[in-house]
C-alpha cells in the first residue's frame, strides 16, 4: 500500500511512499529507542554545540532547501 501526498493548493501529486510492513516498523522503532538511550546520555552542554551546528548549516543552505 502506498500513501500520497498531494499539494492542497494545486492537488499536484508531490510524491509517494510505501508503507512499512509490521517487521519493518518493529526494526525501525527498536533502532530509533537505541539512538534514544544512547542520546539522553549525551551531555546537555554536547547536545546544544550539536544542534546549534545543525542550526548554522540550515541557515547556510536556507536558499538551497527553500527551491
């Protein structure tokens, strides 16, 4: 099964995607708690640097993502 998304101004279809499977979305989940539990022991102080590096290099690429 897939699942569309669609621009609600034009209805122009902008692209889709296929579902997980139950396997699929278990294997996702159990990885995604492991990035968790490895994240929440990070440093505050770290996490900050990490995301405020995250935010410099968005707002370098601002008008490169904005097309």
């Amino acid at each position: 099964m897939k699942v569309i998304t669609v621009n609600p101004a034009s209805g122009k279809k902008l692209a889709s995607y296929t579902l997980f499977s139950k396997n699929q979305l278990d294997q996702s989940l159990k990885v995604s708690q492991g990035a968790f539990e490895e994240w929440k022991n990070v440093p505050v102080s770290q996490r900050a640097l990490l995301v405020k590096g995250v935010g410099k290099k968005l707002l370098e690429r601002k008008e490169q993502y904005a097309k």
